[in-house]
C-alpha cells in the first residue's frame, strides 16, 4: 500500500484551497495533510503537522508569499516548496527561486502539470516551464541579462508586492491591513517605487501598476473550477 506524501497547502483564497485539495486528494500518492490561509498559520501547520513539502501562494496576508519562503528554507531546509501562483512566471519565478523555493507552477496550468511538478520536487528536481528553463540556463551563460530586463526587477521584494496590490486598486490603507505593515511603511514602499520606476505622481503610479498587474496576471478562478 502506497503511504501518500503529505503536504501543506497555503492559499489565502477558499475556494482556491478547496479546489486545489480536491484534486490533490485524488491522487494515490499525495495527500493534503493540512491548509493555511497565511504565513503564521503556515509555520504553525509545519510544527503540528510536519508535511513532506509545501505548496504556496505568493499573494498571501501577512508576511507575504516571498517571506514565507525565506522563512521555511531556514527552519525547515528538508522541507520542499513548490508556488502555484496566478502571477507571469518570468517576473516571479527568479525571486521564487532565489527565496529558496523548489519550482514555479501557474494557475493557468492543466491540474495534470501540476501533480507533475509536486512529484518532481518531491524527487528533488526544480521545476519551471521549458520558457522559464531555457531563460534561467541563458542566464547563466551570459547570454542574457535575465531579470534584468524589466524595470520592476530594480524592485525589492517587498515593493514588487505593494506594486501588484497597488495594481488591485487596494489603498494605502488596505495594503497596510493586508500586509500588517503602519500606512506610513506603505507610503515609503510607495515612493521607493516610483523613485526606481521613473515615476512622478501618484495617480501614474496607480495606471502603471493597473497595467502591469493586468498583464502579468491570471484569473485564480478559472483555475480553481478546473481542479
């Protein structure tokens, strides 16, 4: 008999999360062991529930998808973790990796793609889309500059966050709800970014982060109803 491999789903979406752990559940060898809907209820889960890997958002309250990474490769340096994000790949793959995470996989994948690359990371692989691949081994080589080649790479991680919420029409206010950060922080965040970006005003910073936002994401629900 087949013992599953466990593993702890972090989004901070329901729907998404019951969508995600049907599917997962219908698989043999995995099982969704435990959910989090943020990043302190996710170290809580890993200390009860000690999972096999992790599976994550990257849009998530709190601390942030990215920290959470950071966070888990340092208490947790066995444990894999594999994001699932509705977010362009070439623009967050590279910090994914870099943050200690194991592959990028987006939303708007076939759900069979998906078990694909659990498995894979499970094995210990990293997984990336064939474009992502061929980007990350150019870069290596020299051939290319790599992230280095859209402005919003100049960005923290963090200001890369405030950016994508900024994008979502969220105000100062709720960006520093959401995040757990003073509204003052989020204005600071807010003058980095448009410092970095060559950005004069608010309301131009609000049009570039609507289109930027629209360009690099996906609809979280289409996937979800796929699952």
């Amino acid at each position: 008999m087949i013992t599953p491999h466990r593993i702890l789903l972090v989004d901070d979406h329901p729907f998404m999360r019951m969508g995600l752990a049907q599917f997962i559940n219908t698989q043999p060898d995995l099982q969704v062991c435990a959910e989090a809907s943020d990043p302190r209820e996710a170290m809580l889960m890993m200390e009860k529930m000690k999972p096999d890997m992790v599976l994550s958002d990257l849009n998530l309250p709190g601390k942030g998808g990215l920290e959470l990474i950071k966070d888990l490769r340092a208490m947790y340096p066995l444990v894999p973790v594999l994001v699932v994000s509705m977010h362009d790949e070439p623009q967050y793959a590279p910090r994914v990796l870099r943050a200690g995470a194991r592959g990028y996989v987006m939303k708007s994948e076939p759900v069979a793609k998906l078990a694909a690359g659990i498995r894979d990371v499970l094995k210990g692989k990293i997984v990336l889309s064939e474009r992502m691949s061929s980007m990350i081994l150019e870069i290596f080589a020299g051939k290319t500059h790599g992230e280095n080649s859209t402005p919003e790479t100049k960005l923290s991680d963090r200001e890369l966050e405030v950016l994508s919420l900024i994008g979502r029409a969220l105000s100062t206010r709720s960006i520093s709800s959401r995040l757990i950060i003073s509204m003052k922080t989020v204005e600071a965040h807010r003058s980095n970014i448009k410092r970095k970006l060559g950005i004069d005003s608010s309301e131009e910073l609000v049009r570039y982060a609507v289109c930027w936002a629209q360009e690099n994401g996906r609809s979280t629900e289409q996937w979800a109803q796929a699952c």
